[in-house]
C-alpha cells in the first residue's frame, strides 16, 4: 500500500526511516508491503535518503488515488488541519502525531473522518513511543476508567529530575535540555504545561467518551519551582513531579495540570528524566501503568507506524466521534479540592505560627535544615477546596508577620 507523509521534519523522517529499516517485519504484520511514495515538505532536502520523493505539491499526494494513508507530522492547527480535512474528503486515511489539532479540533475531524469512510488515528499524539490511546479505547474498553493520572511531558521531566538529583537550578537544568535537544529553543508550551494539557485532553475525551476541550483546563508549568522547594519535598520523603490528572466527578469531568509533590512511594516519582508515565484506574482492573520515552524521533515514529499498520491490516473506519457539550463539562476549578504545600517567608516565626494556624487550621510543619530559608516556615494543609485555599493564601498575605508567600504547590493525594 502506498502511503505520503505531510512534513519531513523529525518525526515525518523518521516514519520514512522506520518503514525502510523495518520493511520485511511491517509487511509480515501488516499483511502487505508499506511504500512512502509522496512526501510534502515546502523545504530542500538534496542530502536525504528520501530526496525523490519529496514534492511541494500537495496536489501529487491529494489527487493521486494511489495513495490510501496520509501521515501529517506538520504540527500546528493550520495548513495541518486544512490538508487533514483535504484527505479525508479525498477518501484517505490520516495517522497524526499532532496534539495540538487533535487535542483542539479532534470532534469536527473524527465526525469528517466518520462520515468520508476512512479511519483518523494518533496513537504518537500523547505518549510517544508509549502506547496509551489504543489500549485505552480497545484494551481497556469493559472498564468503567475512573481516573488517569500521568507525567506526560519528556522535556519537564527531565528539567525536574536534574533539579532533584543533581541539584540544578530550574535556569541551569532548561539550558541543559536545550543543549541535549530535549527542549525547544522556545520552550514555553513544555514549561508552562501546554503540552501536557493537550494530551491530558485527549485521553479525558477517549477516556469519558465525550469532548474534554484543553482550553478549559486549569493549566499550571514549572517554571515557578525551585532548587529549595526540591529540597523541602525531600524533607518530605517526595519530589516535585508535573502531573497531569483527570477524571470522572458525577456526570462531569475533573482535569487538573500543575506541579505536584509526589510521595517517593507513588509509582509516579521514579519516573525520571525523559521517561513518561500514565496511570490508568479502572473498575475491573484497578491501576495499569504505561511506561517508556514519552518523545523522540524513532518511538514517535514507532507509533506512527503502528498505526498506519492497523488501518492496513483492518481496514476499518472511525466510528467513535466526540460529542461537544452545549454546556461546560468540567467541575469548576474553585470547586476540587486539594492539599498543598505552602512556603511562607515571615518576620516573626511565633506570631507567624499563629496566624497560619488561625488561617489554615491544623496544618503539618515541614523541618528542612536549608540554606537560605531561615527565616521561612513552610507546611503543608488539611484538603479544601481550591477556592477556599486561594481565599486562605490571600488572607495569610496581608497579615503583619508574613513577608511572603515564596510559593504553593499541590500535593499528589
């Protein structure tokens, strides 16, 4: 079967890579030979392997009946979207790594795809090489899931276990990443939880079997922790992980992306450096962990190819389309309740106790022997709501024995 790939950047390079090395084994499983006969990339690549190929003509993929799978690799909510909707309505199937557009747009293309007949599938658009969505959808199907609680982020991860283990300042460990190629030179949509949030969004929607739209999660990065909060969460047995979470309240939907201390008990906290980690709950089977690089050229790829192997083996189409609410289907912010942890730089310890123990109620001190904090009192609290701690941490500001709230970060509970 022929197939084109839309962008030749590091993934769509490296599906061209993994169907050539790997051709015998993909035919064997597939049941017939994969071609890339098209790539579409507006760029020169006179040194590839994969040169004759390339085309800036989307017409010599879009027009040629040959052609039954389009891969889009091409990231993004624009061209990427137009060419995907351009397939479908062409009778050909789509395989996409790309988040973003499904994350955003995922109910108008799965009903497109539904309605032309032909499969939308984006196996690579959450864990990488990890796979997650399959098993989530078919796998795990006779579950009722319950909650999926995750680190979805390679590059996070890895910014978070250099600050952990080696004791890297946040400024110190991003540049690392950089320089390894784990972050991008604008690193804002790793750092500040977009990313994640996306993903989390695709999962809830698969998961609940309706449209959970990430521009309506609370989203939170990382760039606010630093070397002493890591160093407060070893006091506490724990670390500091980006945790993504989501799940079933009644008949809407909880999602939640920010920083959290994770006990060094929970299967989440030796999840280090580029490594991904997804922990599905279900009714009959309990907690399933997925585990394994989370980015990456190749498992990328890996993942792509799985799924164009499927919709070569099956043939099937989408039948499973997200359905968009009239109204808001997740529980409100201000509504979930949480503990946290609270990091307080005071004047006067003794009046400063009282307050926060008139403020907050019972809370539990946290005793870390740290440079520079002398004069701080941090502690974490009774679970309240989110409301009530913003209300809490408010009211903890404008009291005389306080300088500063130095930071506040959820505890994994």
């Amino acid at each position: 079967m022929d197939i084109a790939i839309l962008g030749y950047g590091v993934v769509g390079s490296g599906v061209a890579e993994v169907i050539e090395k790997n051709g015998r084994s993909i035919a064997d499983r597939a049941g017939e030979q994969i071609r890339v006969k098209k790539i579409l990339d507006i760029r020169e690549f006179p040194d590839s392997p994969d040169r004759e190929k390339i085309t800036k003509n989307p017409e010599e993929i879009f027009g040629d009946p040959d052609i039954k799978i389009v891969v889009e690799t091409i990231g993004g909510t624009g061209v990427a979207k137009e060419y995907t909707e351009r397939a479908f309505r062409a009778g050909k199937h789509v395989v996409t790594s790309n988040k973003e557009l499904v994350a955003v747009h995922g109910p108008e293309l799965l009903k497109l795809a539904s309605d032309s007949g032909v499969s939308y599938l984006f196996e690579a658009s959450v864990g990488g090489g990890i796979p997650i969505i399959r098993p989530l959808s078919q796998c795990l199907a006779a579950n009722v899931i319950n909650e999926i609680t995750g680190i979805l982020n390679g590059t996070t991860n890895y910014i978070l276990t250099k600050m952990s283990r080696e004791n890297w300042s946040f400024d110190d460990a991003l540049k690392n990443a950089q320089q390894n190629g784990y972050a991008e030179a604008d690193p804002t949509a790793d750092i500040e939880g977009h990313d994640t949030c996306r993903k989390i969004a695709i999962l809830s929607s698969i998961a609940f079997n309706e449209y959970v739209d990430c521009n309506r999660i609370y989203t939170e990065g990382i760039s606010k922790i630093t070397l002493k909060d890591m160093l407060y969460a070893d006091a506490m047995d724990s670390v500091i992980k980006l945790i993504a979470v989501s799940r079933r309240e009644g008949d809407r939907v909880f999602a939640r992306v920010s920083p959290a201390v994770v006990s060094k008990e929970h299967p989440l906290a030796n999840v280090e450096d580029v490594f991904n980690a997804i922990v599905v709950s279900g009714d009959a089977i309990g907690d399933a962990m997925f585990y394994g690089r989370g980015a990456g050229k190749l498992p990328t790829a890996s993942a792509v190819v799985a799924d164009v192997i499927d919709i070569v083996k099956h043939n099937e189409y989408t039948k499973s389309v997200w359905e968009r609410r009239d109204t808001d289907n997740l529980v409100p912010f201000g509504e979930s309740l949480t503990k946290i942890f609270v990091r307080v730089a005071v004047k006067n310890k003794a009046e400063a106790v009282a307050d926060i123990e008139r403020v907050f109620g019972t809370v539990e001190y946290i005793n870390a022997d740290i440079k520079g904090t002398e004069d701080e009192l941090a502690f974490t609290t009774m679970k309240a709501t989110e409301s009530n701690h913003s209300e809490r941490i408010d009211e903890l500001k404008a009291m005389r024995s306080v300088k500063e709230v130095v930071n506040v970060i959820r505890v994994l509970q």
